[in-house]
C-alpha cells in the first residue's frame, strides 16, 4: 500500500510538542477523511494511507 509522508519532525526538535503533532494529524485526517492518517516512528513522520 502506498504511504504519503504529510510531515516531518526532527528527531533532535525539542521545540516541537506532542500536542502539536496530535492536532496536525486531526486537521490532516480532516482534510484527507478517504485517507487513513498515522504517525510512522520509523520516519519519524505523519503519513497516511487509502482505507
């Protein structure tokens, strides 16, 4: 299945919070409701998939 990276987050950022990556994920999901939106810890990114 193909997977579509959304956003990159580095690793060594400690600028960014959980709380930040939640809300892009919602308001991703909320964009793309065809899409299954994830968070890839081996990208360290917000991806998504079809369903």
């Amino acid at each position: 299945m193909e997977k579509k990276i959304h956003m990159k987050v580095d690793r060594n950022d400690e600028t960014t919070s959980l709380r930040e990556v939640i809300e892009k994920i919602s308001e991703i999901q909320a964009k793309n409701p065809d899409r299954e939106v994830f968070w890839d810890g081996d990208e360290h990114a917000i991806c998504s998939r079809k369903r």
